[in-house]
C-alpha cells in the first residue's frame, strides 16, 4: 500500500492505494476521522453495491445506511442532491453524520457535494471504485454537479477526511471503463510526470492486462501528481488549472453528446488530441513528441467516434469553467511533462485543433 499526502490550507488528509483495503474500511477510517458516528450513511449506485456490499459492510459493527444513486451524467443533478439529502434528514442524519461516497466518479462528485451542503457541512471518505475516480476526482476536494448548459457548474471545494483506492475493486470494472480512465492517468504523464509517461509506453501490455502492482504504481503516480499540484493551488487560481488538460474540448464533446456518446475518460483523450495539435500548430510540442503522445493515446483506446461539427463544439467550449470575464483559458503542453494556460487562443485555431481531432477519429474508424 502507498500513502500520499495532501496538504492544503484548508485540509490535510492521507490517500491511501492499495489492495484489500474495502475488507478492513471500518479500522481505517476510524483512524482518520475517529470513532464513527451515530449515522453513518453511503452513497453508492445499486451495481456496486450489489457486487461489493458484502466486503465492504464486513468491518461495520453497524452497517451505514445506504444511499443509492443511478449510475450516468444525466443522475449527476440538482434533483439528485435534493433526493439524497431528504433521505438523509428522513432517516436522522445531522451535523455529526459521517458521509462515505462508495463509487465511481459521479458517485463522489455528488456524494461530496451531498456532504458539503448538508447541514451546512458533514465529514466525508471517498471509497472510489473506478480507475478514473482513484486518479483523479477523489483527490482534491471539487465536488458538484451539471446542468444542461455545462458540466460541473455547481459545486464548491469541499475535500474528504481520507481515500481508500482499493485496486481489488477494479477486478469488476470493465475493460472500457478501465482504459477510460487510464487516460487521465496519461495526462498526469503529459502536464507533470515524464517518468509515468514512459512507465505507460513501456508497460502497457501489463497496465491493459490489470496486472495489480502496475495498476497500484499508476494509481500511485497519478495521486501523487495531483495532489503535488493540489498543495500548490486549492483553489484553481492559477497552477491547478494545467489540470483541465484536454477537458476544455472534453467537456465540450460531452455537452453536446448530452453525455450520451463516450465516457468522460474518452472526450478527455479525443480533447488532448485537440489540444496536442494546438501545441504542434505554435510550436510548444515537436512533430516527434505529437506523435508520440498520439500514439500513446490511441495505445489505451480505442475511442470512440465522433459524428460531430467543429463549430458546435467550439461552441459548446464558451461555458467552460476556466473562462473568467469571456477570456478563454486553454492548457496546452509545454513538451513532455510540463503545460500551461494559456489566454490568447483564437476562435480560429481552437476551430483547426477541433477539425485535426475530427480528421484523426475518421482514420481511426
């Protein structure tokens, strides 16, 4: 097992990645937050709980009061969080309760958001189940919602008392969700980490075929890496924003797909694609390290396809989060390992980029 550790202004808390950690989850815990409280609840979609509820009730002398949200973007809503929190308040829960999101990344996003406004704020764990959830939305402490304009436009900084990312659980995870997910673990490569970058090229074959101490180094890797940048910058004000590498267009594909279309780790990978060739095109990456950032891409794929116009997702860019006072703000690779934002990308260019990412799905097909 490997700890890493975050440490905010506002928050200091481990995360932990490993095997057997859901069997023991109570003890652990408790040594977290300390001795559990009356009302304990768990928010979990009714998939994993039906696959995991017996190994993770199994340290409970009291079992939590489970909580179950459907899985997919269209649950990931307002009216889910007024549902959940009415159930809470129906069942006894109050300003002592103690919140486990037990789940994948939407489970966590709206479990931490459910747990940030009840009561004004509750303690809460994140038990992530998804490769995408133990590498990135579990780790630092941004929780919310969508709406139909836009993904993530509601929600608050709210981070959790720890992190269980137990690599058992990913034994249920199917092979596309697994690969989704590893692209977000590619990025941390590209914007921050050469040495994971080239553990990814180099043990694909063993990363793609689950083995445990592969998945557990790139869990690790991708934790460690986030939370370096976490440290530095809680608030997004200015370094975490290299974060949002390829969500820009992601995100973008994701809204108007309506979410339908491809995982979110599949827009992020078609959206780094946008955002390597805006790099090529102003000279921040070479021709070699396009390819090669490419290649690695379409290595953990396949991708979907896409059946879409470049100027319905440029324009679906301008709700993005990053944009302050109708300045787009775009992440861009600086080489390999390193990125910044950047706010001067031109209508035009960002249209090139989207139309290379399209030309590139069409020969992928």
């Amino acid at each position: 097992m490997q700890i890493i550790r975050v440490d905010t202004p506002s928050a200091k808390y481990n995360v932990f990645a490993g095997s057997g950690l859901l069997e023991t989850l109570a003890q652990r815990i408790e040594k977290s937050v300390g001795r559990l409280p009356r009302r304990v609840f768990v928010v979990t979609s009714p998939e994993i709980w039906d696959s995991w509820s017996t190994l993770f009730l199994r340290s409970f002398s009291e079992p939590p009061i489970p909580l179950f949200l459907a899985p997919g973007e269209q649950h990931k809503t307002m009216a889910s969080v007024e549902r959940l929190t009415r159930e809470m308040t129906r069942a006894g829960g109050d300003r002592g309760s103690l919140l486990i999101a037990f789940g994948g990344g939407i489970v966590g996003d709206v479990g931490g958001f459910v747990a940030g406004i009840f009561m004004r704020g509750i303690p809460y764990v994140q038990v992530p189940t998804t490769f995408l959830a133990q590498v990135d939305s579990s780790v630092g402490g941004k929780v919310g919602v969508n709406l139909p304009e836009g993904k993530n436009l509601v929600g608050n900084f709210h981070h959790p008392r720890a992190v269980f990312a137990d690599v058992g659980v990913l034994d249920t995870l199917p092979d596309r969700e697994l690969r989704a997910g590893l692209m977000e673990s590619i990025k941390a490569g590209i914007i921050r980490d050469r040495a994971l970058l080239r553990y990814m090229e180099e043990q694909a074959e063993a990363i793609l075929g689950r083995d445990s101490k592969a998945l557990e180094k790139v869990i690790a890797a991708s934790i460690r890496m986030k939370a370096g940048v976490v440290n530095k910058d809680e608030r997004e004000s200015g370094l975490r924003m290299i974060l949002n590498f390829g969500h820009t267009v992601g995100h973008a594909l994701e809204t108007v797909t309506r979410y339908k279309a491809m995982l979110h780790g599949e827009a992020v990978a078609w959206g780094m694609v946008a955002a390597l060739s805006l790099g090529h095109r102003r000279g921040t990456i070479t021709t070699s390290q396009l390819d090669r950032l490419e290649s690695l891409i379409y290595r953990y794929g396949p991708l979907p396809a896409l059946k879409l116009r470049a100027k319905k997702i440029v324009a679906a860019t301008g709700s993005d989060k990053k944009n302050i006072g109708g300045v787009r703000r775009f992440v861009l690779p600086l080489g390999i390992g390193d990125a910044g934002v950047v706010e001067d990308v031109t209508p035009v260019e960002l249209e090139a980029a989207v139309t290379y990412m399209l030309e590139k799905a069409k020969a992928s097909k």
